[in-house]
C-alpha cells in the first residue's frame, strides 16, 4: 500500500497544442522550465487532441520531433489526457468538450491512436493511462441506444488496449472520468455502469479484459464539487471492483453562507468567463441543486434555493496549493482526504496535478504560469510526502 514512485505529473491541457509545433512549443516554454525550477523529475501528461494525432500518424518523423523533445528535456510521459477531442483553447468549449462521446466511433478511432503513440512515448516498465469523457454530457441529446452504443465502443476499446499489450507488451488503461451534469456524474451511476458494463462483458468471454483495461480517473474537485464523501467514494469503486487508474490532483471553489456574503459573491462573479463550462452545485436542507453554468446574474441575484443554502461549491479548477482565495475557499481538504484514502490501495494509481485554468483565472491571480506550475507541484509533493 503506497502512492506513485513515478514522477508527478501535470496535465499539458493547459497550454494550446492543435498541432506537434504548438506541443513542442508548450513542453520548451512551460513543462521543461517548471521541472528545472523545482528542481524535481516531472511527468509530462500530454494532452494530444485529433489533429495532433492525424498529424504524427500522417508523418512518423512528427513522432520523432515530439519524442526527442521529451529525451532532450529529461522529461517522462506515462498519461495521456484524451479527454479534449478538438481545440481545447478555442474562445467557447463549454459542452463541445464532451463531443464526439463514447457512442461515436470517432472517440474510438482518437483513443486507439492516442494508445499506440503512448505505447510508443512511455518508459520501459511502466503502465500507461488515457483518461477520457464520462460518456458524454447530460445536457445534450442522446438517443435510447445511447449507453449500449458505449458500452460496444468502451469494450472494443478493451480489446484495441489488449492487443497494444501482445503486441508491445505495454499494459494501457483508460480512465472513464466522472464529472458534474455528464451522463457519469456521482459515484453510484458510475458503479451502475461499470456493472453493466461488466454484465455485458462477461456474456462475451471479455469481461477480463475489461476489467484489467478499464476503469476511472477520479478527478477529486468532480466528486466534492457533488458533495460527496470523498474517501467514501473511492472505498465504494473499489469494492465495486472498478480500478482507479488515474488520480487527478485538483481543487474547486466554495463559498460558504452565499446568502448573507455579497463581497463574496461579487469576487465569485470574477471567476465568470466564456471557455469553460463552471457548473455549480449548492448543499440545501433537501439535499443538493445545481445549475449548468455560473454567470454573473446567478452571482448577483441568486434564487431563494441557491440564496438559503449553506454553502455553494463550482466546477472551476483552482491552484491545488490554496486553501483560500480572498473571500473564497478551496475544497483542498477533500484533496487531503482523497490522498490519503488513495494511499491504502493495493496498488498505485498514476497521479496528475491538472489545473487548466491557468489562461482564465481572474486578473487578480498575477502569477506567471510557470511560476504557478512550480507552485503547484511543490506543494503536491509535500502533501504526497505528509500523506
């Protein structure tokens, strides 16, 4: 029972990468200076989108250039974030994050091509991990075959990955991960899939591979942005014999008595901008609510379900260093609980600080994001090393 010995990684979402230029750019200006800075390896958890992709697969010596900027660079890649299909960066994201879904062969055909240049880019003896969309958004139409259609693609996948492993004997995992208002959202529909996932894999003669090739990245500000019991929620995959293949390190907004903090309020409303989707859950005396996005009128005039709940909490990625920012709190407790709990596994999930906000945080946030990296990442490895 123990963390990850690999080196700590950080998610490369942060920087634009549509192309093999812009990556190489993003790991030279940002992840090569963060680790020499800290003075520590690092991971790099390449975020590499479709186009990126199409382009090494439409030119082997692009695999090349990505591979020796790693080498010259010191750097080591065991994750990809494969979540992001398109331009992470483009001026809306919102919902189209979670485009194409698990029902499309588009996410297969990406996925499969992410896992073979991570076969490919990862150490000598080390597993690998994709994370990627929780099937798909619950605001967006989807048909009665819409889980089926999944679960066919999520068990082709399985069978892509074992492949991989005859092949190259590199063991793959994906990491299916949970998010607010997607169609896997709190941890006990994730565990109702996985058993249909499982039921299904078992009258196929697949359900091994199944089980050693799939599984979830338990992003920490996802479930305690729900109000879930973190540590709960981890025993409760686990006992569902569901694997954690992936841990992202993160942190979201609270706020604590909204109704009777309008300063608080009115710094929230700072956090407002037009990229990312910031769902939004309050804590009532009826359990929990939500709405889809946070915006400056809900900031201002909030509803009376929303103005009398104890505390609200936002989907917004926020430095995993801060337990506060001004007149707002962070849920980095859950961060220390979920730690903690991940400790007394069996064995280690690959873990990943993945603050993508960086580009978007309010102005008041004036720090470089190298600097804020190196932030981050120290005082991720000195909780890893208290825990």
């Amino acid at each position: 029972m123990s963390l990850s010995t690999l080196p700590l990684s950080y998610c490369t979402n942060v920087h634009p990468g549509e192309s093999i230029s812009e990556v190489v750019h993003g790991l030279t200006e940002y992840t090569i200076p963060a680790q020499n800075q800290l003075g520590q390896k690092i991971a790099a958890g390449l975020w590499l989108p479709a186009s990126v992709i199409q382009e090494i697969q439409g030119s082997p010596g692009q695999f090349d250039r990505l591979n020796q900027t790693l080498i010259d660079g010191d750097l080591v890649c065991y994750t990809l974030n494969t979540f992001p299909y398109g331009n992470f960066h483009s001026e809306r994201v919102k919902e189209n994050v979670y485009i194409p879904d698990w029902s499309t062969p588009q996410r297969l055909e990406y996925t499969v091509g992410c896992a073979k240049v991570l076969s490919r880019l990862m150490p000598e003896g080390v597993e690998g991990s994709l994370s990627t969309v929780p099937l798909g958004f619950k605001g967006l139409s989807h048909d009665a075959a819409f889980l089926a259609n999944c679960i066919d693609q999520l068990l082709n996948v399985a069978a892509e990955l074992d492949e991989i492993h005859d092949d190259t004997g590199r063991v793959l995992r994906l990491a299916i991960e949970p998010e607010p208002l997607c169609v896997l959202e709190t941890t006990p529909e994730t565990i109702l899939f996985f058993k249909q996932l499982y039921e299904v894999a078992a009258s196929r003669n697949q359900l091994d591979i199944a089980k050693r090739h799939l599984g979830v990245c338990y992003d920490v500000c996802h479930q305690a942005v729900e109000f879930e019991d973190v540590a709960k929620s981890i025993r409760d995959l686990v006992e569902a014999e569901i694997r954690i293949n992936k841990v992202h390190i993160t942190c979201a907004i609270r706020l604590e008595s909204p109704g009777n903090r309008p300063e608080a309020r009115a710094q929230l409303a700072e956090f407002v901008e037009p990229r990312y989707l910031h769902q939004t859950f309050a804590r009532t005396s009826n359990g929990t609510t939500s709405i889809v996005d946070l915006t400056k009128e809900f900031c201002e005039n909030p509803s009376e379900e929303f103005s009398s709940a104890d505390e609200w909490r936002v989907h917004f990625h926020v430095p995993v260093n801060e337990e506060s920012i001004g007149e707002l709190q962070t849920t980095r407790d859950d961060l220390k609980r979920a730690i903690q709990t991940i400790a007394d596994l069996e064995y280690a999930p690959h873990l990943e600080v993945e603050t993508y906000t960086w580009n978007v945080l309010p102005s008041q946030k004036n720090i470089g994001v190298v600097d804020g990296l190196v932030q981050e990442l120290s005082a991720t490895h000195q909780l890893l090393a208290e825990t």
